[in-house]
C-alpha cells in the first residue's frame, strides 16, 4: 500500500532530522493560537485611517507603505508591533514539539519572542539573531539558533514591515540597516538543510518575498524543502456561490501548489489546523525513538521476589542497549538504578561505545515532601526528560506510605505516563509486576488503538501482563513493540 502525502513527509523528514540537516522557518500562522494578531488584524486600525477596506486589500506590505507615505513617520506601526508582539503570552503546543525536536537551525519572519520561549522552557539554550550586528558573536554551547530574518518586537524602529523594507533588504537605507548578512545565511542554510515551512498561508504578506528570495539564492536545482498548508474548507452547501467560490479555491490551490515546486518546496495538505500538531507530534516520535525512558518505583516487588525483578531490569538496561537504543532513566526508587546498572554493563563492554551518547541519568532532586516547589519542579522535571523520548516503559511503580506504613501505587508513576499521553509517547506497560504498571497496563490493553494507532502491537502487549512469561519473553516483548512502532 503506497504511503499517503504526509506519512511520506514524515518519512523523509524524519531522516534529514536523524542526519541533523533539517531547519524550520516559522510564519505568523504559527502564533496565532496563542492569541496573537494576524496580519489582517494587525492593520484594520490602519486601513480605517486610510478609508480602505482591510478585507478587500491582498497586498498588507503595501497598506503599511501606504500609512507611512501618508505620515512621514512609522511611529504607529512601530507601536502596532509592541502592543501586540509584546504580549506575554504562553507557548503553544506547537512551538514546544518543535523546541523538542533535535533542530539547531530554525528562521522566523514573526517578531514575536515564543520560539525562543519555548527553547529556554524545554530545557535549551537559544541564541536569537535579531540584527546584522548579532552575527559577529556566538553563545557557546547553544542548542539552537533563531534567525529573526525581519526584526523583532523589541526594536520595532528596524522591523522589515513597510514595501520599502522589503525592497531594500540587502540594501542599507537612510535611517535602516542592510540585512544582507541574514540572505547569505540563508543561502549556506538552504544547501546544507532541508527546511520545514510552518504558520504560512497562500496569502501570507511574507511567503512570496521569501519564495522570491530562495529562488535567486538557489538557482534552478534547489534542495527539496517542504511546506504545510490547509486546504480550502469544503461548504455545507454543495450547490450555489459557496461551491463555486470552493472550486475556484480549489484549482488556484493546484496552480499554487505546483508553482511552489519552482522552488523545491513540497506543499503537505491538511484539512485542519490541528492536523499540523499531529504531524509534529509524529515528528517528535520519530525523531527521538532511539531514546527509551524507564518509569518506576519499587518499595514492594510482588507478585515476585526482589531477586527476579532486579535480573529482569537489568535485562532491560542490556538490551537496549544491545539494540542501539538509548537509557533514560530518572532513577527511580528500587528500579531506575538496576536499569542503569545493565545498560552500563553494555555500554562499557562494547569497545566503540561512548556512555554520555547512550545514557542519559536525571536523578530526581531531593527536595523535602513540604517544599511548596516540590510538585511543580518534579512535574516539569519529567515532562523535561519524556519530551525526549519515543517510548516510556513501566515497571512496577509502588512505594512506602510514611504515614501508614503501607505500599501503595505510585503517583509519580502515573504523573509519567499521563505525561508519555499528553506528549504522544508510546507507553509499553509491564503490567504483570502490578502495582502502577499493572493499572497501566489495562487502560493501553483496553484500547492499543489509542495508544499506536494502526500498528497493531496488541500480542506483545499480552505477554508484558502474562506472570506466567519468563523475563526472556518480557524483554522480548518490549523490543518488538519499539521495531514494529519505529518505522526504521
């Protein structure tokens, strides 16, 4: 069965990702969910001062052209900006699946500040290049770099906003700055990666300048790159103005779409805007399969002894190992460090193995139980290492009640595997060591599809709540479900 426009995409992509030669170039479309202004929006004040409709104006770059040839002073644009692109707003879920994903190369043409939010909230070091003069220094030991190509909200004065500005990009101008510098970047970025285009739109003020920009840098053998966009919303009505308005939608898609291709750059189709989530999340799966996180807590190893749990985890630690997976671990309480000690086993016996690119130990800190910090530190501790991950594997998950005395299910167990939910990880359930794991492992047997979609994986799932299996068979059953789900 030949693979749909997007699991082709998501293929291809997720190579350049594995090769470190992929980028992303983020258009306003991208901010607009967290409640940030369009272009439309931005300027409505600014077509009523000129007594134009801003719903009948299709070039935006002109009507800001227009408002400053009609005062002399860009004073009110400038303003416009820091109103709006100021906003302390939080992140979407968008802008943190691609901070999580292992790109160092991402160009804007937003003035907004989220993309970086995002990378200083995931953990990442991100250098902003927001003028020429940003160029001639470098942070050591970034993650990420974010080309801010027209300006930021926090020098508005020299935002690329106005025609004119567009026109003299590589040119200094009385009272401006010359970008060339950000062109020539652009140009050794679009040979050496292949870029994702994200938050624009057909009728995007920026898509055009930029597509102009890449077809003079390129030539006419440009590297493939690729584009998502959203179809044209198909009307209740199938009959009248509203059908013949979507047809007409329609066929300048197709000549749009095929135009893009002049430039190398594939356009992926979605019919929703939540479609776009769903394929960075898939990215993200993608991206960081090789990476295994091992949750669990063991105060009580029932229903088995102390002495075959800590082999089976040792197993575990061995065998990913082995498989050319990569251990992260928190290091939970009877669990995480028998893990560690396996895979160290592994690591250090193979003679070509480096430790810090297969192991990753993120010990929780130890903070007394009445710090007021305490829960929200360790809920974004675990978010921190699950976003980084392809699978979360359980393994029993129980600990001591001070109060009582009693073992009981482990709420940190089951914070992580909400959290392996929410961010789309595949959770791989040893339900047969009980405790968390066994209640896990009855809401994924319960409905795999919700968990894995098509791939059914539903007989190694059986095996990982059978007590009666051996180690072997359960170790076994773990490594077939991340093969069957890694699309290697």
């Amino acid at each position: 069965m030949p693979l749909s426009p997007v699991d082709r995409f998501l293929k291809e992509y997720s190579k350049r990702l594995d090769d470190r030669e992929a980028a992303i170039i983020i258009g306003a479309g991208l901010s607009i969910p967290a409640g940030l202004k369009n272009w439309v929006e931005l300027l409505r004040d600014v077509a009523d001062e000129l007594s134009l409709d801003i719903d009948k104006e299709t070039d935006l770059v002109a009507l800001a052209q227009f408002h400053f040839n009609k005062h002399k002073v860009r004073t009110r644009l400038n303003q416009l900006l820091v109103d709006e692109y100021g906003k302390d707003v939080p992140v979407t879920e968008n802008h943190q699946l691609i901070a999580n994903l292992p790109i160092e190369t991402v160009w804007t043409t937003n003035y907004d500040c989220l993309i970086e939010k995002a990378f200083r909230e995931a953990g990442k070091k991100c250098e902003a290049k927001i003028t020429p003069a940003n160029f001639s220094t470098t942070i050591r030991g970034k993650d990420a770099t974010v080309y801010k190509m027209h300006g930021d909200v926090s020098q508005p004065q020299d935002a690329v906003l106005m025609k004119e500005d567009y026109e003299l990009y590589n040119h200094e101008k009385p009272g401006g700055i010359n970008r060339e510098v950000y062109t020539n970047a652009l140009k050794g970025d679009l040979v050496s990666n292949t870029f994702l285009f994200l938050g624009f739109s057909f009728t995007d003020p920026n898509i055009d300048y930029i597509l102009s920009r890449i077809r003079a840098l390129m030539g006419h053998n440009p590297r493939q790159h690729y584009c998502i966009m959203k179809r044209p919303n198909k009307p209740a009505d199938s009959s009248g103005e509203d059908q013949a308005n979507y047809d007409y939608e329609m066929r300048r898609l197709e000549l749009r779409t095929g135009d893009l291709r002049r430039y190398g750059i594939e356009a992926v189709m979605v019919d929703d805007y939540a479609e776009i989530t769903d394929i960075l999340r898939a990215l993200n799966k993608l991206a960081h399969r090789n990476n295994v996180f091992v949750s669990g807590s063991a105060n009580d190893y029932s229903p088995f002894d102390q002495s075959r749990v800590e082999n089976l985890l040792r197993m575990i630690g061995q065998a990913l190992i082995k498989d050319g997976l990569n251990l992260v671990s928190g290091l939970g309480l009877g669990v995480g460090g028998t893990v560690l000690l396996g895979a160290l086993e592994q690591v250090y016996g193979a003679s070509d193995a480096a430790m810090s690119d297969r192991v990753v130990m993120r010990p929780f800190p130890q903070l007394a139980p009445a710090d007021p910090q305490r829960a929200h530190l360790y809920t974004r501790y675990r978010k921190d290492m699950i976003a980084n991950v392809g699978y979360v594997v359980f393994v029993c998950g129980n600990k001591l009640n001070v109060t009582t005395g009693a073992t009981e299910p482990s709420p940190g167990v089951f914070e992580e595997f909400s959290i392996a939910k929410q961010l789309g990880k595949y959770p791989i359930p040893l339900g047969a060591t009980g405790s968390a794991s066994k209640s896990i492992w009855d809401e994924v047997i319960a409905s795999p599809a919700q968990f894995y979609g098509y791939i059914d994986v539903t007989k190694y799932l059986q095996i990982l709540g059978d007590a009666s299996k051996t180690n072997d068979e359960w170790v076994s059953a773990i490594l077939s479900i991340i093969k069957r789900t890694s699309n290697k």
